[in-house]
C-alpha cells in the first residue's frame, strides 16, 4: 500500500551499566578453565613412561594451560568491547 503509514517503532530498554562482579566472573571463569586444563595435562605427562619425555611434557602442558587463559580472557574482552560498541551505538541513536 503507498499510503499506508508504519507504526511507530517500539521503544528501547534503557541503557544499563554491567555489573561489576560480572566482569570479575569472566576473569575466574577464565581462571578455573586454565587451572583444569593444567591440571589435567600435567596429571597426563605425570603417567609418561620415560622420564626424558615426562620434562617436555609438563612445558608442553603449561604451555596450552596458559593458552587457554590466555585464550579464554580473549573471548572475554570481546565480548566487552563489543558490548560497549552495541551501547555506544544506541546512545547515538537516543
């Protein structure tokens, strides 16, 4: 229809701050996940039948534990970054 007119669009939630306990969540989420994964590769290279092989392991498993921190608070940041571009954007917009 060419004279039809649209409805208005429906308003908006406000705008909220994040909690800050949230963002400490993510950094113990982060955390825990490191420390499992860590735990559960060193438990592994413990098990190794050579000991010239068991060393090489535990850097290895280190190594990937502290990736997946790594890894994890990455994620984590994203999401924080891009959460605060979705507010600035609609702050824009009011």
């Amino acid at each position: 229809m060419l004279g039809a007119v649209s409805a208005p669009p429906p308003p908006e939630k406000p705008l909220r701050v994040m909690p800050w306990w949230l963002a400490l969540l993510g950094l113990l989420v982060a955390v825990l996940l490191g420390w499992l994964v860590l735990d559960r590769l060193l438990a592994e290279a413990d098990r190794a039948a050579q000991p010239d092989t068991r060393a090489t392991l535990r850097v290895d498993a280190i190594r990937t534990g502290l990736t997946v921190v790594a890894g994890t608070g990455g994620g984590l940041a994203l999401l924080l970054a891009a959460r605060r571009q979705w507010i600035n954007e609609r702050g824009q917009r009011h």
